[in-house]
C-alpha cells in the first residue's frame, strides 16, 4: 500500500457512517467523469461499418463441409 493510500485509510476511518457513505458517492462520482473523459480514447471493440452486409454469404460457392469423423477407439472406463 502506498503512502497515500495509508493515509486516505487513516483519515476515513475516523469518519462517521453518513461522513463515509459520502466520501464513497465522491468517489463514484470521480471515476464517472473520469471514465466519460477517456471513453473517446478508448479502442472502438464494435464491427466496422457495413461488415455484416459485405460478408454476408461470402461461403455460399465453397460451404464448409464437416468430413467424416473416423471411428473412435474404446477407451475404458475411469471408476
């Protein structure tokens, strides 16, 4: 833990239920607006523009095909 961190542990614990509960909203409140300022920044995890459209049915002249499986060897049973 960090000196501060002590600290800020040091300092809460002397505060009363209501005196936490609201130190404990600030915070959310911090980190909303931190999580709003760096929401632009962040790498875009959604398909590109018209990815669906463009490949949709690209398979449909070479469908996969499953082959055939081969047969399995018996193995014994674990007790």
């Amino acid at each position: 833990m960090t000196e501060i961190t002590q600290d800020f542990f040091a300092r809460l614990h002397v505060l009363n239920r209501r005196e936490k509960l609201r130190v404990i909203q600030l915070l959310v409140e911090d980190l909303a607006r931190t999580e709003e300022k760096t929401a632009g920044s962040m790498p875009k995890t959604s398909w590109p523009a018209n990815y669906f459209d463009e490949t949709f049915g690209s398979l449909s002249d070479d469908p996969l095909v499953r082959p055939e499986q081969g047969v399995f060897e018996v193995r014994e049973e674990l007790t």
